[in-house]
C-alpha cells in the first residue's frame, strides 16, 4: 500500500511567539478505503462492487476509520459509511448532493437495505466494514465479519484492545441500544456479537495497568457510565460499572493516577436518544470528571459514586444556552498537564437558541454569533489533595457574544461577555487554532516526546483538507504540520491517532466517495520528532 505518489515531506517554517526551529516530518497513506459499490447515476439502482462493469463509478462509502485500536503489530479500524450524510438526515438538515467527487443521495436512494420510510433519514448508510493493517507485513485485510446484526449498526464508532482479544462496538442503527463485535486479536478469529440495550452510545477505550475501560450513555437515563471490562477471548462481554456521570461519557484519559471522563451535553452528536434530550432541553453541560485514585487492581464498581466533576463548559461559555451545544473533545496527558478540547458542531448553538427562544429575528447574525470553533485548555494539580487546580486557556477567546431573545420591552440583542474565567486571554491564540473553521478537537498522540492534534474542519462548499498541529513542549505554543490534509485535501478530520515505538498512525476522515482519493485513510507519520 506504501507508494511513493503518496509521500510527502513537509518541512515547518511556520514562525511562532517562540521562535521555534523547524522540524521535518514524513507521512504516507499505508490503508485506505476500497471501493464497496458501483454508482451508478442519482437516484439509480443499487449495484454490488462486483457488477462494476465500465459503465459505473466504483464508490467508497466507508468514509470514517470511526474505531481505531492497536494489539501488538496490528492496528484494527471499524468503519462508518457515509457518516456526514448520515448525520445530517437524522437532523432533518440532508441536502442532496452530486458532484464528481461525492454524491449523497437521502430519500433518493435505492439501497436495499433500508427501508422506504427511513431513506430520508438512512439512505445513504451502509453497514459498517473491519479492516486490519499489519505494521510488520505492510498489509491490509478485510475480517468483516459475516454477521447479520452488522446491518442494523450504525456504525462501528469505537475499538479497543486487550488481553488478546479486540472488541467493535457502535450504536444501532436507530440509536438505541449499541452492538458490539469481539475477535480474537492473534488469529483474527471472530468470536461473535452481543447488543447491550440498556446504552445508547459508546466512542472510546483506554487501558490502564493492563485493565481496559470505555464510556457509554445510559439509553433511559441520558446520563453516562464508565465500564470496566472483564472479558476474555472465551467470554468477550463481561462488563462492570465503575463510574455513574450525568452526561454521555464520549473520552477517556488516563492522567496522574486517575482516569478522566469528558462528556457531551445532549446533541446529534452522540445518539437518537441524546437528540430527544437535545430537543426536549434537558440535560447537563459537558464537563470533565475525575475519578478516585486507581488502585493496585483498577477502578470497580465500589469507585462508581465516587467521580468528581472538576470542570464543565459553563466554567467557559458565558451564554447558557450555548453552552449547552458544546462537547468534550479528545483528552490526553502531556508534561505533567491534562489536555482538552472542545466539540462545537457547526450551527449547533444556534440550534440550541432557536429551541430554547423560538425562531431569532435576525437568523444571519444569529448564526455568526452563536457560532464557536475549538477551544483548548490544560490543567495541572487536578487531584491535588491542598493546591487548587490551574486550568490555562491555551487557544479560545477573552469574549463572546451572549444572546438576550426579544421581549414585549425590546427587540433581541447581542452582547460581548467576558468568558467565565475571568476573560482571560489565551495563552496562545484564538479559537480553531486561529481558524474558525476548526469546530473538532478530535484527536491526539504524543509521539517523539511531542503532542500531535487532529482537527476536523467543516467548510461551507467542500473542504481545504484538515489540520494537523503540534505542541513540541508544554511551554510552546502549537506549530502546524500541515493544513491540507496531508495526503489530500479531501480529508476532513483526523479522527484518531495511535503510537508505536516508531511512527504515529492518524485515521483520516475524507467523505469524497466517488473519488478514487476519497474514503477513510490511515496514515503512518515519522519524522525529526520520532526516535
């Protein structure tokens, strides 16, 4: 898969505040998406990959590598099709699109495998695929299993590995309740799939000490847990409850002898059942929660009542309602510091003011008001039993605006706030990494004693390829790698990084799916910062 037409080599010159020197990088596409259908006009009959006769365009649907995990010298992805779109016609906001490069097609869709009733909202979903890339060989193998219950998954969102076996899971297709699919990490053997009912949601993995656990949104309660797994390559679904959050539990990091939970308040983001919850205005703003101190043997369910919320997004966002539309984006412990960034969908806080107030006067400067990028922070003494916490805003604003709704006294308005930190400044530039089309803070890897940090960038009309950034140390600010998606433009987001000894692996998001450079990507990243 390594072709040099896919190399590239960036020397930084970015000039930074600090003055940084230069680093030289290396990446390469090592797996990609293959083509998993012939399209074959809008509107079109379905037509199987293997009926692409010349008269069609071979199409890639998996669009997201949505689960990344590594066990031993294998890096396994679970795929998600067509994610944008599916996004978007569960919100009501689908538009249909046909263009060389990418087609959504909505309630057009002839794809057999949803329902008539559902195609406005699904019809451009396909089951999800599981890919596995060999480091050692070089090599990409597709283990999809064949698995009926792959059909009624949204997506596989989430991967993790441990104890010799690697677990899939992502939310049914209707959101409520999530599937989750086991292999056995040596042989590659499918071991079988389970639904567990009672949650809605489940996105990320971690392992500490050699105990693994994830988050998932309680499907009834909204609220989220954090689960221990117990399992085993002979009983792969053996799960305990270790911490009770009042949010969907959507990261995880492990940091200075505790795991740490970000949350997402109620929005599309998460499941169907968090956008009834998003709709109805219930819910708690995204926050951070801290666990008890881990012990010898890991968190159990006696820890589950004893997590601590030490940050929300309302120690920030100076509008309430907004807040409101914010989420935790990845997290990761660097220098002593935990990082964090924050989740603002495009035009989801003017979608919170527009259910909180009803229908705003002015919707053009509703929508550049409401508007947010990332925001990024660290902090440092979080557990600290007699020092109170330092939290920094790294990249973000002093200021926002803050919407009061017309009253029978006067007509709406729009007022600059200090942010709720006392307006501080950041540290070391505005919101998006001084792009405010960065609205994911969606990954990071700290690799060769640096912190990388994938963003997703959401560009009206198409994309300018995703951003790439880099924190050499903790007492500089970030130089960007690249900003144009690094091996095309046409990937969106970098939705997941993994470390090895010797390279960085970055799971590219890229929703260009009748592009032969369209489909999700994994890229091996090496370099000055690498050993």
């Amino acid at each position: 898969m390594r072709s040099p037409a896919a190399l590239a080599l960036l020397v930084l010159t970015a000039s930074t505040p600090a003055g940084l020197l230069a680093q030289e990088y290396t990446w390469q596409r090592v797996a990609k998406a293959e083509p998993d259908e012939c399209y074959n006009g809008f509107g079109q009959p379905y037509l199987d990959i293997s009926q692409c006769d010349g008269t069609g365009v071979p199409k890639r649907n998996q669009t997201y590598p949505w689960g990344m995990a590594l066990a031993g010298h294998r890096i396994w992805i679970g795929t998600g099709a067509n994610v944008t779109h599916v996004a978007r016609g569960a919100v009501g906001q689908g538009s249909p699109l046909d263009t060389p490069d990418t087609v959504a097609e909505y309630g057009a869709s002839q794809y057999p495998g949803v329902p008539e009733e559902l195609k406005p909202l699904l019809g451009d979903w396909r089951p999800p695929q599981v890919w596995v890339y060999d480091i050692f060989r070089d090599e990409q193998i597709n283990v999809t299993p064949d698995d009926p219950l792959l059909g009624f998954t949204l997506g596989l969102r989430s991967a993790g590995a441990n104890n010799g076996a690697v677990i899939l899971a992502g939310p049914t297709l209707l959101g409520l309740g999530i599937n989750l699919f086991a292999f056995d990490a040596h042989s590659l053997r499918y071991l079988g799939s389970t639904t567990m009912w009672q949650y809605s949601n489940i996105r990320k993995w971690v392992v500490v000490d050699s105990v693994m656990y994830t988050g998932v949104q309680d499907t009834f309660s909204g609220g989220g847990s954090v689960l221990r797994w117990r399992g085993n390559r002979w009983f792969p679904f053996l799960f305990d409850v270790v911490g009770t959050l009042d949010n969907d539990v959507a990261n995880l990091a492990y940091h200075d002898g505790r795991l740490y939970a970000g949350t997402w308040a109620a929005t599309s983001l998460s499941s169907l059942a968090s956008l009834v919850e998003f709709i109805s205005g219930s819910g708690e703003p995204a926050a951070i929660w801290m666990s008890p101190p881990i012990r010898r043997f890991g968190l159990s369910w006696i820890d589950a009542g004893g997590w601590t919320k030490v940050w929300s997004v309302t120690d920030y966002e100076p509008d309430p309602v907004i807040a409101g539309a914010y989420g935790i984006g990845e997290m990761a412990s660097f220098d002593g510091h935990l990082y964090w960034g924050t989740m603002n969908p495009p035009f989801s806080g003017f979608g919170a003011l527009a259910i909180a107030y009803g229908a705003p006067q002015d919707p053009i400067a509703a929508q550049m008001f409401s508007n947010r990028a990332v925001s990024v922070f660290r902090a440092h003494r979080l557990g600290h039993l007699f020092l109170p916490p330092q939290i920094e805003l790294l990249y973000g604003e002093s200021e926002f605006p803050v919407y009061t709704p017309a009253t029978e006294q006067g007509d709406e308005s729009w007022d600059f706030i200090d942010n709720r930190m006392g307006g501080v400044a950041p540290l070391y530039g505005a919101s998006g990494f001084d792009n405010p089309n960065n609205y994911y803070f969606w990954s990071m890897g700290v690799f060769g004693g640096a912190l990388f940090v994938g963003l997703n960038e959401f560009v009206q009309g198409g994309t300018t390829g995703a951003d790439l950034w880099v924190f050499p140390d903790s007492g500089s600010p970030a130089m960007l790698v690249d900003g144009a998606g690094l091996t095309t433009p046409l990937n969106e987001g970098f939705r997941h990084m993994i470390t090895t000894p010797n390279a960085l692996y970055i799971g590219a998001t890229n929703g260009a799916n009748l592009s032969p450079e369209g489909g999700w990507e994994l890229i091996r990243l090496e370099g000055a910062a690498g050993p």
